[in-house]
C-alpha cells in the first residue's frame, strides 16, 4: 500500500512539474510583451504612448486567448482550476492580484458543462494609478469548437476589479456581479455591473457608480450595498437589490 501512495505521489508530482515547465517558456513570452506596457521610469512613461499601450494588450489577450483554447480542445477533461492556475503561471503576480488574490477568475457555470466565464487583468502602466484592463469572456463550445464571446469592461480601466457568481432560481440563467473602486478615486465610489448568461450569449443588464464609500454582500440572489448617500455625513445607507427572471430590482425600504 505505501508503494502504491509513493506512486500515486510521485505522479502527481511529475505532472505538475510537468505543467510548470509547459507554463515557464509561455510565461517568459507573455512577460517581456507586459513588460513594454509596465511604467518604471520617466523613459518608460514616454515609451508607452497610448497605441503601443492599446496594441500590447490587445496581443496580450491574444495571447492568452490562443492558450485557453489549445488548453479546452486538447483537454477535454481540464478542470476550471486548473485553467486558472495556468492563467496565473503565465500572467504572474502584478498589482491586480496582489489585490485581488483571487485573479484569475474561472468559474464553471450552473449545468452547463460546455461552458465557462474566463476573466483576467492585464496589469499596465504604473504602481500609483495604473493603466490596467479587465478582460472577461463566455467560453462556449459550439459546432466542434470552443468560442469566446467577450463583454467591455472598459467601465474597470485603473480600476481594482472582482467578480462573483450570484446564486439564482433555475430556468432564468446565470448571474455574474463584476465590482471595483477607481485608482485615486477620493471617494471610493463603487463600480458595480451585472451580466446575464443565458444559452450562448452574455448580456449586459446593469451599470452603477453611484454609491459613495461603498461595499456590498450577496446573500443567495440580493446584492445589498451600504454607502454614504452624502459626503458631508459620514451616515450610511443601505440599498438591496434582488434577481429574478425579470433581471435586477430594487427592493422596497
């Protein structure tokens, strides 16, 4: 019996070495193209005009979009875990993760095997306010292929970003709550945005910055936010929300 765990241990071990060097020279490569956009210096900060800052991330998604696909066609079997310590091996720890340590997101949808939600941060610019970009899409697989459909999370740019699955009745899809405070932002107002996916597509539903010093907690499907509806008066409020088959409503106070 112990000969069969050392075995068992030995191959476990042996595939993740196996995994870590597969990442290393994919690592490497997405790191020195992040590297043009990452703002150090004065010479940096001229280096990266706004076009080569547009197009190096642009090639950074490309990049990591090429990879996930190779991953779900030539492992059918590849959990949503391990796609994202993949993810993760590639991009490296910058800002966002730092802030967020659960960047990448993964997440398997409620009974719907073929698909799943892939959302990064391509870090950029500096460490005061930096320049980086959420990217977040819908993997389908449809006609022998797996497909990414992307939603704009623009609304996140120098942004911190987090993105939570609501848990909702069956038949009316699944929910998705993106979330995030603006570098530099006094007011901490929190940016909220919520997506439906339904069948094949993901929809956008919802767009908030309106609440001052904000923070929020789900509970099953209702969001509740607690804010400061005025600067001058440190007095919180609360607002909750609910989901339901006709999208997103405020619940009576």
């Amino acid at each position: 019996m112990k000969c069969i765990s050392l075995f068992l241990l030995l191959l476990i071990a042996a595939v993740d070495l196996a995994h870590a060097v597969e990442c290393s020279s994919q690592r490497n490569t997405y790191q020195q193209l992040n590297a043009k956009i990452l703002v150090r210096t004065t010479e940096d900060a001229k280096r990266v005009t706004p076009v080569v800052l547009a197009d190096t991330r642009a090639n950074l998604n490309i990049f990591l979009e090429r990879d996930i696909r190779a991953l779900l066609n030539n492992q059918p079997a590849i959990s949503a875990e391990e796609i994202r310590r993949y993810i993760q091996c590639i991009q490296g720890v910058g800002r966002a993760e730092v802030e967020n340590p659960s960047l990448p997101y993964v997440i398997q949808l409620k009974d719907t095997p073929n698909q799943l939600i892939v959302a990064y941060v391509i870090n950029a610019g500096g460490e005061g306010i930096p320049d980086s970009l959420p990217f977040m899409a819908l993997w389908s697989y449809e006609a022998n292929e797996w497909k990414p459909r992307y939603v704009d999370l623009t609304f996140y740019l120098r942004s911190s970003f987090s993105l939570n699955l609501l848990s909702t009745a069956d038949g009316i899809g699944s929910y998705l709550l993106a979330s995030g405070k603006e570098y530099g932002d006094g007011a901490s107002r929190l940016k909220l945005t919520l997506f439906r996916v339904k069948k094949n597509q993901i929809d956008h539903l919802w767009k908030t910055f309106d609440f001052n010093a904000g923070s929020f907690d789900i509970s099953g499907d209702q969001i509740r936010i607690r804010y400061i509806p005025n600067r001058d008066k440190e007095t919180y409020k609360t607002a909750t929300y609910v989901i339901s088959a006709k999208g997103i409503e405020p619940l009576p106070k």
